[in-house]
C-alpha cells in the first residue's frame, strides 16, 4: 500500500500540473519569450533613433529621398548604366 502511495505521489511529482515537465515546458517557454522580447526592445530603439533623425537631420531626409524615392536636387544630372550582359558566354575547354 505504502509502495502503491509513493508511486502515485511520484508520477504526480514528474507528470502532474505542477510537476517537473510542466516546470521544465514553463521555463523553456520563459526563455523563448524574454528573447523575443530583447528583439522587439531591440527594434524598437532603432525606430525610435530613426525616428529621432528623420526629425532633427534635414540630410538624412534627403539621403532617404534619394535612395528609396530616386529624388533628385534641382540641375543634378543623373548617370545610371546598365550592368553588362553575360550573353557571350565561353564555351567550356574540351
């Protein structure tokens, strides 16, 4: 009986809703959404630093412009080139 009783009380202990893998499953779960956590924390002080910049550095508004938008200042001429064809392609050597 006695045998019975601590083997009960040992599943209860390893399977139970407040046992070992439960604590185990918590505690990796834990782990899993402090990361994700540190990540967003992460992102959102690049925002906060882009957003800061795009507010205080007229530059910086134009370096945007001109990357994302193709913006260009007024009698700047822009050169753009096509990257070179790879039509001609070498016959392998027999």
């Amino acid at each position: 009986m006695v045998l019975i009783l601590c083997l009960i009380l040992g599943l209860l202990t390893f399977f139970g809703d407040k046992g070992v893998l439960h604590l185990m499953r918590l505690q990796k779960e834990l782990s899993r959404i402090k990361d994700e956590s540190r990540k967003v924390e992460e992102e959102n002080r690049k925002l906060r630093e882009e957003v800061m910049r795009l507010r205080n550095e007229k530059r910086y508004i134009e370096e945007i412009a001109r990357k994302e938008l193709g913006m260009v200042k007024e009698g700047e001429i822009i050169y753009q080139f096509d990257p070179p064809s790879r039509d001609k392609r070498e016959e392998p050597s027999k």
